[in-house]
C-alpha cells in the first residue's frame, strides 16, 4: 500500500483506528526509519521515491528522485544522514533533512540490504551477487570485499562492537556469522534456523552475543 498509518497504542480496542494517514508515495512503501531524535521519518517505495517527512507536523520536507527501482533498505545512521539499498544496483548516503546526496557506492546487481557500523564507521553491503562489500564515506570503492557467499542473501546485520556480521540466505534458511577482519574465512558459525522448521529472511544483532531471526512463513522469530 501507498499510505502510511500512524496508529495510537493508547486506544481502545473498540476506538483503534489510526490517529493519521498520510499520503505521498505512489508506489508501495516498502521500508521506514526514524532518526534517533524522533524529529525525522525516512519512507521508500516500490518504484524508487525517498520521502523525508517531519514526523511533528506529519508533512514531507524532501523527495530524493534519483534511484529508479525498488527500496529495499532505509537506515538512518545519525541525526544528520541516512542511507538507502536499492534494486537500481547502488547504495547511497544522504543529507538528513535535505536529502542531499553526500556518497553513491555503484554495485554491479541489485541491493538487497545494509548495515552501518557505529564503531567503525563504515557502510556493509549485501547484493545478488551474493558479495559483501564494505565502504567508507569517502571513497566509491570497497575498502574490503567477501568472495561470493550466496546469491539469496538477503538480510546483513553487524555486531554493536563492528567485529561480526550475520548474513542470512533465505533460499537455505541459515544465518551465516562471519569475522568482519577476514571476510573470506569460513564462517565463524552457521545457525541452521530451518533444521528446528524454521525460516529465516531477516536477522539482527541484539547484542555482541546474541542475534535474532525472523522467519518466512512459520510465524517465528
């Protein structure tokens, strides 16, 4: 769907309707973050439009036009930018609110997803080439590169500490945790998610020692 709800948790079952719909996107909206203040809301769609909306006012304060496919990721990495995974083959930073373009990382397939490590400082990049790549601001080329892992990954998390990545491959249902200073060794774990029967799409660190998964259709996390 096109439309954004906003709902009230306080609401009754019997009032529970959302408290605001707002409008903007043509295409399906297909992923969302919030900058840490709470002051700025990022919204991608289907057809490649990037909405900035000022969540107070509930009104869109810019509109990045320039990738041509799908969003498949929006994650704001400070109060000041964001960064997007996108079907056009790149990835790129941007000014937050004025959706200023501040770096494009061009990859040779697909975005499937991404990460940014706080400790660090640097961009990971998963495609349909099954390739990580790691960036940093300033540069367009990858400062290190995976051999190809998977061409069905399709969630990439990192660690708190930048130490460990988790990749997930939805076509065999394991999540693939590897060293970020040897990305070409051999994993340091493989977690079998469907041996126990289930699926697995997305995972998450919630902390150094722990990740989260979420499934396909075996409604587990």
């Amino acid at each position: 769907a096109n439309a954004l709800q906003v709902w009230e948790l306080t609401e009754t079952a019997e009032k529970r309707v959302p408290a605001h719909v707002l409008m903007g996107h043509k295409g399906d909206v297909t992923t969302i973050d919030f900058s840490p203040d709470g002051q700025w809301m990022v919204t991608g769609d289907d057809r490649g439009l990037v909405l900035v909306w000022d969540w107070e006012k509930k009104t869109v304060v810019a509109r990045i036009t320039e990738h041509t496919s799908r969003i498949n990721t929006i994650e704001v990495l400070s109060s000041d930018r964001f960064a997007v995974a996108s079907n056009d083959r790149t990835a790129a930073i941007w000014s937050l609110p004025a959706a200023r373009e501040i770096a494009v990382y061009p990859h040779e397939s697909p975005v499937s997803d991404l990460a940014w490590s706080q400790s660090r400082s640097e961009l990971f990049t998963v495609s349909e080439t099954g390739l990580v790549r790691v960036f940093v601001e300033n540069s367009k080329e990858p400062i290190a590169t995976s051999a190809s892992i998977s061409p069905h990954l399709s969630s990439i998390d990192i660690s708190p500490d930048g130490n460990s990545l988790a990749l997930v491959d939805y076509e065999v249902n394991v999540v693939h945790i590897l060293a970020r200073d040897d990305l070409n060794a051999d994993p340091l774990q493989v977690l079998n998610v469907a041996e126990k029967g289930g699926a697995a799409w997305s995972a998450a660190f919630l902390d150094n020692q722990h990740v989260v998964t979420v499934g396909g259709d075996d409604a587990r996390v």
